[in-house]
C-alpha cells in the first residue's frame, strides 16, 4: 500500500522548503531527501550549501536531474519518507531549453512517470514546487513555454496527492 502523496507550493522564499522538511522531520522513520538542482553557477552552488545545511544529518540524499520514477524505484531503500525539492528544476531539466513543442511530451511524461512510481512504493512522498504563474508573463517564449510546464506538471501532481499546501510569507494555506 502506497504512503501519502503531499504538495507543497509556493514561490521564492516563501517557505516551502522549510515547511516540507518539517512535515518529513515530523513523521514517524527514515528520510529519503531527493535534490533537483544542478549546480550551474556559484550562486547556485551557494543555493545548494545552504538548503543541505537546513537539512537534518541523518537524512540520506539522492541527487537526480532526470529520469526520477526509475532511480525512486531503485533507490528509495528503507525510507519511510521521501522530500522532492524541487519539481519545478525537474521540469526545467528534463525541458532542457527545448521550445514547448518539444518539450512538452517530454516534460508530462517524466512527470507522469513519476506519479506512477511514487503510486508503487510504500513511502509518504512530498514535493515541493514553485508556482511560478502568479508572476508577470515572461518576456520571452522560453520563459513561457517553461511557466505552461510547470503549471501543468504542478496540476498533475496536484490531482494525485492526498494534501496540497501553498505557502506565502511562510504561511501554510490548506488547499486539499
């Protein structure tokens, strides 16, 4: 029987992070922490120091770009609870720069995957995500097509989980 799938959303620096990693510190076994990001650039690599000293030192850390679904079916272990942070540089991975057109298959197809897998394995799941369409609408197509993915990777995710938070100013709000 699979855990509970859980959706924590919100924009930069609204907490989001901060409020996963306590909801998985507060339920009960061990923590599987699974980090999308590459590290591209110094600030970045900044970025990424800082979110793994947030981080409890008993929790054991995948780091994955792509290609989710499968490493989570191999490498979940005895985790009890697995934190994906975040969906939205999956989404930007997986895109690769690619136009939507090209893009799109691809993208809601890693993601679908990954709802898949997480639907065959024991542990509770929660991913984090940026809901990155409140905001103005980018000034260029890339940045557009990207939004759409994410938006729609976000609403896939969103209809398979169980509870959907969106955090503001670090507030949690309750949305299933």
């Amino acid at each position: 029987m699979a855990g509970k799938l859980v959706l924590v959303l919100g924009g930069a620096r609204s907490g989001k992070s901060r409020f996963a990693q306590q909801m998985a510190a507060d339920m009960a076994g061990k923590v599987l922490f699974v980090a999308t990001a590459e590290a591209g650039d110094e600030e970045m690599r900044a970025r990424i120091a800082r979110h793994r000293e947030s981080r409890p030192a008993g929790w054991r850390t995948m780091e994955v770009t792509d290609g989710l679904g499968p490493r989570l079916k191999a490498g979940v272990g005895d985790a009890s609870v697995v934190l994906i942070d975040c969906l939205t540089l999956l989404v930007s991975n997986v895109m690769g720069g690619a136009r939507l057109e090209t893009a799109e298959k691809r993208v809601l197809g890693e993601i679908e995957e990954l709802i898949g897998a997480i639907g065959q394995l024991e542990a509770s799941f929660i991913i984090v995500s940026n809901e990155v369409g409140l905001g103005l609408v980018p000034d260029n197509r890339l940045g557009r097509d990207f939004r759409d993915l994410a938006g729609r990777a976000n609403q896939l995710v969103a209809r398979a989980s169980s509870e959907v938070y969106f955090m503001i100013a670090g507030l949690p709000l309750k949305l299933k």
